[in-house]
C-alpha cells in the first residue's frame, strides 16, 4: 500500500491539513478521519496544503466533495494550497477550481480567511 500522511497545525484560528504521499482508495479514509475530526470540533476554516502530495486518485477527490457541503453550512471553507502541476491537473479536469479556491501559497490562503474577518 502507498504511504500518506497528514499534518494538522493551527495558526490565526484556521487548520492547515498537510498532505504527504498518495491520496487514493486505499488512504482516503484517513483523509476522511482528519476531515472528521475538524468538524465534531467545529472547526470549520480549512487549508489543505498539497505540497507533498504526489498522487491523488477520484476516491480523494470524492473525499474534498463529501466534507464541502458541512464546512460552508457553518460558514467555514476548505481552501487548497501548494499542489504541483500534477495534482493540479487532476483537480482541473474535475472542474475543481470552480468549487474550491486554489492557491500557489499556504500564506495567500490563510490571508484570504484572515481578510474574510475583517
């Protein structure tokens, strides 16, 4: 089985979820736990930092849609980060940036939620 690992850290009020190896069937579901885990919390205001990610498989990307829907009911947002130009392209055909706001940086996506309050 391909390893994955996630990082949780929190700054300024908002979690950033790291993501590190594959993201596909096998691993979703700990993917789901993290996702999980934030919400009972109600922790509503999420950046995902892709930077580490290598591969990411319909099954993860099924696992951003399922937690989408709950985060925005409580006026949070999930906010991606950091993806290489291979896992980008996977959430593109997927027309993932009409959904999600996509960003180069970790910084730029903490700012927008920190702006947001202002």
């Amino acid at each position: 089985m391909s390893e994955f690992k996630i990082g949780v850290r929190e700054t300024e009020g908002i979690h950033v979820l790291e993501l590190k190896g594959y993201l596909d069937a096998h691993t979703a579901p700990k993917l789901e736990e993290a996702f999980t885990n934030l919400l009972t919390s109600n922790r509503y205001r999420i950046v995902v930092n892709c930077k580490d990610l290598s591969y990411i498989s319909s099954a993860g990307l099924g696992v951003f849609m399922a937690y989408i829907e709950d985060v925005r009911k409580n006026q949070g947002d999930i906010k991606l980060s950091n993806m290489s130009p291979k896992v980008y392209n996977v959430f593109d055909l997927l027309g993932f940036p009409l959904l999600y706001e996509i960003f180069k940086e970790e910084r730029e996506a903490l700012r927008k939620f920190v702006d947001k309050t202002k």
